[in-house]
C-alpha cells in the first residue's frame, strides 16, 4: 500500500512538473516563456540530472524532463522486488 501511493504521488508530481515546463517552455495558456519553468525537474531527476551535462545544450531540457522517468522507474521496481520478498 504505501509503495502504491508512493508511486502515484511520484508519477503525480512529475506529471504537474512536466506539465509546468512544456507550458513555460511553449507559452502555453497565454503564459509568457519562462527560461525556469523546468525547476521543477530537477529534484524528481536527481541523480540523473547532474549526467545531462555531457550532453549538448539543445538536448539539455528535454533530458532533464525525462530524468524523473528513471526514478519513477526505479521505484516501481523496488516495489515489485518488496512485494516478491513479501511472498516468499
């Protein structure tokens, strides 16, 4: 139960913080583009987000956006390895 709402408060906020950079990267809504919309990322990316920087400038965002994937990840399968030792 509380890997199941880890999750979901998890894949909740990311979807909130993506949400918030695409509209300020695009100027979605009216919103003006705003150069730190994505600020929002970088602590559900952590880790992985200090890795962008070996890559280009332009791939930078977009990498940043997806880091959170690799801990939503990440989280699903320690609850799935949890749940299997639950069982034996």
């Amino acid at each position: 139960m509380v890997c199941r709402i880890t999750i979901i408060a998890f894949a909740t906020l990311y979807l909130l913080a993506l949400f918030a950079f695409l509209t300020g990267t695009f100027g979605w809504f009216g919103q003006e583009r705003d150069p730190l919309s994505g600020v929002f990322l970088l602590p559900l990316g952590l880790p992985w987000v200090l890795a962008v920087d070996l890559f280009s400038e332009s791939a930078k965002p977009w990498l940043a956006a997806t880091a959170p994937v690799l801990n939503l990840l990440a989280l699903v399968l320690i609850c799935r390895w949890a749940r299997g030792l639950r069982q034996e």
